[in-house]
C-alpha cells in the first residue's frame, strides 16, 4: 500500500516535467487542432477539435489552389509567376506537414507517453538533472524555432502588402493591397475593397496555420531527439558506473547490465519510431527549404535593384529562418547518430576486465548494437547531418545562378 501512495506524487512529478518541456510544442500545434487529444473522451472536444481542422484545411485550401492556378494560367510573365512560386511553396510545405501530424498524431502520442515513462524510469537526482537539462535545451529549440520561423514569415508576408498600389479603371482611382499569396483572377477578383481586406486577412491566416504546422513539426522532432540525448547521456552514466559500483556478487551486477540492455532497446525503440513519423516532414523540408533559399536569393536581387529596404530586410529574414529550419533537422540527425556510438564507445573504454568474464562477454551486446546505429533521414533517401545541411547551402546557390542565367 505504502509503495502505491508513493509512486502517485512520482508520477505527477514525472507528469509536471514531461508537460514542462513540451509546453511549446502544444501552443504551437493546439491553435490549428494537431496536437494529439487521445486522453480526452469528451465528444464535444473532439467534435471541437475536427471543426479547427476543418476550418484550418478550408483556410490553406482557399488560398493554395488560387495560387497554383495563378502561377499555371494567369498571363503573367515569367518574373511575376517567380513571385508567385515562393509563398505557394511554404504553403505546400506546410500542408504536409499538417497532413503528416494529422496522420500521425497516434504515434506522436505514444512519444510522449513514451517520454513520460522514462520520467518515471530515471529516479536518480544525477539523472534527472541531467534529463532536466536537456528538457530545458529542447525548450529553448522550441522556443527559438516559434520566433525565427514564424516571425520570418510574418514579416515576408507583410512586407509584400506593406505598400499600397493605385490601380485605374476607366475614369475612377482605387487604392488596394497587394496580395501575399497572388490570386487566379478568374475566380476572384481582389482589386478592390472589401475583397481585397477579405483576402488579405485570410492569407495571413493561411500563413499562421502552414507556419504553425512546420515549426510544430520542427519542435517536436527537436524535442524528442534532444530527450532521446539525454536518455543516451543517462545510459553512459550507469555504464561507466556498473565497473564502478561493481558488487562481490557478479549476478547483481550483470542484473543491472540486463537493466543496462533494456533501456538502451528501449531507446533505439523511441529513436525508431521518431525517424518513422519524421522522415516525411524532413524530405518535404530538405527539398522545399533548397528551392525555397534559392528563390529567396532571386527575390533578394530582384529588391537590390529598386533598393526596397523593406522587402529586402524580410527576405533576410525568411532566409535565415529557413536555413535554421533545414539546421535544425540536420542537427538532430547529428547529436543522434554521435550519442548512438558514444554508448558503444563508452562500454568498449570501461575497465571492462575488472568484470566478472560472464557480465564482460554480456557487455558486447550494448556494443554490438551501438555499432548499428538508427539515423535520422529524409524520405529514408538522405542521411540528415551537418555534411546534408552544407549539401542544402550549397544547392539553392548552384539553382539560384541557373536561375539567373534563365530569367536576365
């Protein structure tokens, strides 16, 4: 009895953290109907939730098809369509990842009772201060990513219909808005007011939601990796510990390498199932944030020329954040793959000899399947490591002087 009155406040202190770090994470994605909802039963909550969805996907729909239609028929030239191709791009982007975070809210659920678990598994204060450490790491990813990513956007779009233009027909004057995201003119004209406000208002809305979407799923996946570090970081401890504190009895000891082992399958398992749900949003990131870097180059020269501070300063803005979107998968991918073969490395460097020969040859399975590391990819085609995020730089540059070379 006394042990069930003692686990209820380790598991609501394990609740409190586990909520702690992923506290971001469900401003971002609750706003649009994402974040997982499996521990609620309430019928008008999910009803509530399935009408935001809705209402989200009806917002992107209206604004992406006009604009593809734009860029395929509107008799524009080939400069204008450009202009075009770079916010119908984020708001493709966005809308897998809407549809990937949709789809695999289960899975994400399961991470984070996954994440909650571990809370409860790790009752060490060494332990747990290290996983608040990288708790409040994954915060400031989050965080960060919230700032850069949606404040890039923002600007860009506001940046575009900051200036107003003075449109003529016949003998009458009319002062409008550009457009954000430019509209196929044969379903909806949006010259003129209250179209033109309507429109305007329902394209930032559709740039809150596609944002909300990527930097969710940025998040999320920094967040889980950097737990799944911190895990990794746990384990290295009771490795180097277990020759340390080892006991006159070798059946203890090799009792806390079988610990060992399950913990460490227990985190490639988590690591597994990250990589199932990410490795879509990442292919969708890692070819829509190389175009998009290389349009925003265009668009960047485009502004030199007529010296608009304005535009200029959101491109830059927009660029970078980008490029930290597409850096920050490619550093995820990275830390996993290192702290997957320190475990390895750590358990071959232990004073593995001063162990009972039994627990010694036991130790070779954390070794063995250290070796066999579980990586991060893009559409399981591209390993995501800091080598992939210069390949990125380096392509949206080789594309931008092709494009320069096409249009001037």
């Amino acid at each position: 009895m006394s042990s069930n009155i003692k686990s209820a406040p380790e598991n609501k202190i394990s609740k409190k953290y586990n909520n702690h770090s992923l506290q971001f994470n469900r401003w971002f994605l609750k706003p649009i109907g994402a974040w997982p909802q499996k521990n609620s039963s309430k019928s008008l909550w999910k009803i509530f939730v399935l009408f935001q969805i809705i209402i989200c996907s009806s917002i992107i729909a209206s604004i992406m098809v006009p604009c593809l239609l734009y860029v395929l028929f509107e008799k524009v030239n080939i400069k204008q369509k450009l202009n075009a191709v770079g916010p119908l791009l984020h708001r493709i982007m966005g809308s897998i990842n809407y549809w990937v975070l949709l789809q695999r809210s289960d899975d994400i659920h399961k991470l984070i009772q996954h994440m909650e678990a571990d809370w409860n598994l790790v009752q060490r204060i060494d332990g747990r201060e290290l996983m608040l450490q990288h708790a409040k790491f994954g915060r400031s990813v989050a965080m960060i990513c919230g700032i850069i990513m949606q404040g890039g956007t923002f600007l860009f779009s506001l940046a575009r219909a900051l200036k107003t233009t003075t449109i003529i027909v016949g003998n009458e004057t009319f002062t409008t808005y550009p457009m954000t995201c430019p509209v196929y003119s044969n379903i909806i004209d949006t010259r003129f007011s209250p179209v033109n406000e309507i429109a305007l208002i329902v394209q930032f809305l559709s740039t809150f939601i596609v944002s909300s979407s990527t930097v969710g799923a940025c998040s999320l996946a920094a967040v889980f990796a950097i737990h799944a570090c911190g895990q990794l970081n746990v384990l290295s401890i009771w490795l180097h510990e277990l020759v340390l504190n080892q006991e006159k009895n070798h059946i203890s000891t090799q009792r806390k390498l079988a610990a060992i082992v399950e913990h460490h399958l227990r985190i490639l398992s988590f690591i597994s199932r990250l990589e199932s749900i990410m490795h879509k949003v990442s292919l969708a990131e890692l070819m829509g944030c190389t175009i998009s870097m290389c349009l925003l180059g265009y668009y960047t020269i485009m502004a030199w020329e007529t010296l608009d501070t304005a535009k200029l300063t959101s491109y830059f803005i927009v660029y970078l954040s980008m490029g930290f979107n597409i850096f920050i998968f490619c550093y995820i991918g990275e830390i996993i793959t290192e702290q997957c073969k320190h475990v390895g490395e750590v358990a071959y460097m232990t004073d593995w000899y001063n162990l009972h020969h039994k627990t010694a040859r036991d130790l070779i399975l954390v070794i063995v399947r250290s070796s066999n590391v579980i990586k991060i990819t893009a559409g399981k085609l591209f390993n995501l490591s800091i080598a992939t995020f210069g390949d990125v730089i380096k392509t949206s540059m080789v594309y931008l002087n092709l494009l320069r070379t096409m249009t001037m």
